[in-house]
C-alpha cells in the first residue's frame, strides 16, 4: 500500500534523522553510503542483495569505488510503501557492522 505524503513523512522520521531524503513528491527515500573501500562497499551490495531478493523488493542503486548511492521506491504502487522504510532500516544496520 502507498503511503500518503504525510505517512510516509511520519514513516520516513527516524530514517531522515540518519541520513535518508525524502523527495518533494514523499515517492522516494535516497541515500549515500561511504565505505572505506570499494571491497566494504560491493560486500554491503551483496549483502543487501540477498536481503532485496528475498523479500522480493530491489533498490535503485549506483557504485562508483567506496560510494553506493540509493534511492528506495515501490514502484507496484507508485510512491512509498513499507518495503521501502523495511529495506531501508536493513540497510543502516548492515551499513553499521
């Protein structure tokens, strides 16, 4: 289900607070990750690939040497949904260990 704008403001809160942008439009969270080299960051890929896969929902990302920028949206419903706050949050943990 999409959230509306003011949901997904509500939803995305804590995730803004780390780092994440809620476009003007409240249809997509994006991030940029640092890493210390580009092995830490194509392992945290494949990491989240295997997370992405299962639960069937992928991100739009970039990798250029230590630097993954993302950008999270469902597209099924057009906008914001739980799978991308879900992935999200994955993402902050994993990008922690």
């Amino acid at each position: 289900m999409k959230f509306s704008p003011e949901t997904a403001q509500e939803e995305t809160q804590v995730l803004q607070s780390n780092g994440w942008e809620l476009n003007s439009q409240a249809t997509e969270l994006c991030k940029t990750f640092e890493f210390k080299n580009f092995v830490a960051a194509f392992g945290w890929m494949a990491q989240v690939a295997l997370l992405s896969e299962k639960a069937n929902h992928h991100p739009e990302w970039s990798n250029v040497y230590k630097t993954v920028h993302v950008k999270l949206t469902t597209h099924d419903v057009g906008g914001l949904s739980q799978l991308d706050v879900d992935l999200a949050k994955q993402m902050d943990r994993l990008a922690e260990t």
